[in-house]
C-alpha cells in the first residue's frame, strides 16, 4: 500500500510551459516537503509547508491538509528545472512519493 | 563550511565487511536524518536523531545497522556485515529544529560486491 501517490511520474514539457504536479496522501501529517533531485543526484528542499501556499521564483506549492492533497506548479518552465520531483509528507512516520521526472525541452 | 558534508563520497567494500559512513550536519541545526536511495528507487527513511533525544530508529531495516550522533553534532551510520542489498546513496540532511527545511549532503554511494 503506498501511502503518498505523485502524479504524473513522467513529464515532458516544452520550455515556457505551466507545469503542475501532484501529490496525494492517506496519512495525517504535520507538514509536506517537496524535494527537488537533479540528474547528479543532489537534493534540494523546494517547500516545507503544513497549510496554504508558498511561492519562490516561478516555483509555487500549495497544500490542502482536509483533501490531504498537495501540488508543485513551475511556471514559465525553462530545461534547468528538468529534474525528479518528490513529495514527503511529514507524519509520525517519514514518507516519500517515487517522484516525478520532469523533463523541459528547449 | 556552508552545507552539508558526508563522507567518504564513494565506498567499495566485499559483502560481509562493515562500512562506517560520516554525516557533518550544518552548525547549529539540531535534527539530523540519514536517508538510503537503492537504485531506481525513492528515498527510504533510516534514523532520524533530534537534539539529545533518543533516535527514532523505525526506518533501518535490520539490526545491522547503527547509528550515533556525537555532542550533537557529527553523525556515523554504521552498517555491519554488508550485503549486495545494501549497495545505495546513504544521503545525509539536517534541519535547524525537527519538521523545519532539510537540507541534504551530497551523499555517500556504496557498493558491495
């Protein structure tokens, strides 16, 4: 049983397009991480947040704790942000999605 | 020093050795967290230290493995009598206080052959 759900696991976009992930879970949590890993392997931490929304540069996360559903949008996407997306929801547990591969074509 | 440091960054060893895996966390930040990526796979959870705590050992997936955190500060992941299955990038990450933004090293990988 898996506990998180990203949405898509794969994406290709062409550069300069609305992108949004998704991000459902079935635990209760106290905050959500969306982490960011590039193709070297290093991690990012993007957002933390426990309700509402946060945004930085072009990148923008919003969370709903009673639909237990959280999203990623990158807008005016661009190659650099091409990477693999991961949603850890922040319970009495640690959790983790399987990511999403975003791929941004020039 | 700005981040997170791990070391060594690359690790071969032969199946049954035992590995020691060093994790220097930011200065000041009170929670540490070691985190395992096999390949192909999502990050899995391993041991999660908090201040002077005890750790919250739920995540590591036998008893050969440890762990310790020294002065609150510097972190050791011990594996003891490694398996192929436990080839993987042991990622390190630390926060200023528990649930705030983590921040990861750039990891170790291992290899057991």
């Amino acid at each position: 049983k898996n506990e998180v759900e990203q949405s898509p696991q794969n994406l290709t976009a062409q550069e300069g397009e609305f992108i949004t992930i998704n991000c459902s879970y079935s635990v209760g949590i106290s905050a959500l991480h969306w982490l960011q890993q590039h193709p070297g392997g290093g991690i990012v931490s993007l957002f933390m947040l426990s309700s509402g929304k946060k945004k930085h540069g072009r990148l923008i996360a919003t969370i709903n704790i009673q639909e237990k559903h959280s999203s990623l949008h990158i807008t005016a996407s661009h190659p650099r942000d091409s990477a693999v997306y991961i949603c850890a929801p922040l319970g009495n547990q640690f959790y983790f999605g399987t990511g999403t591969s975003l791929t941004v074509i020039p | 020093g700005a981040g997170v440091s791990q070391s060594p960054s690359n690790k071969v060893t032969e199946k049954g050795k035992d590995v020691e895996l060093r994790c220097d966390p930011i200065s000041g930040h009170t929670a540490l967290y070691w985190y395992r990526q096999s390949l192909g796979q999502g990050l899995e959870f391993l041991i999660y230290f908090q201040g002077n705590s005890a750790p919250d050992k739920s995540g590591l997936p036998s008893d050969r493995f440890s762990a310790e955190r020294t002065g609150g500060s510097v972190s050791t992941l011990t594996i003891q009598r490694t398996q192929q299955e436990d080839s993987a990038v042991y990622l390190c990450a630390s926060s200023f206080v528990s649930w705030d933004t983590q921040y990861f090293g750039p990891g170790t990988r291992l290899t057991v052959l």
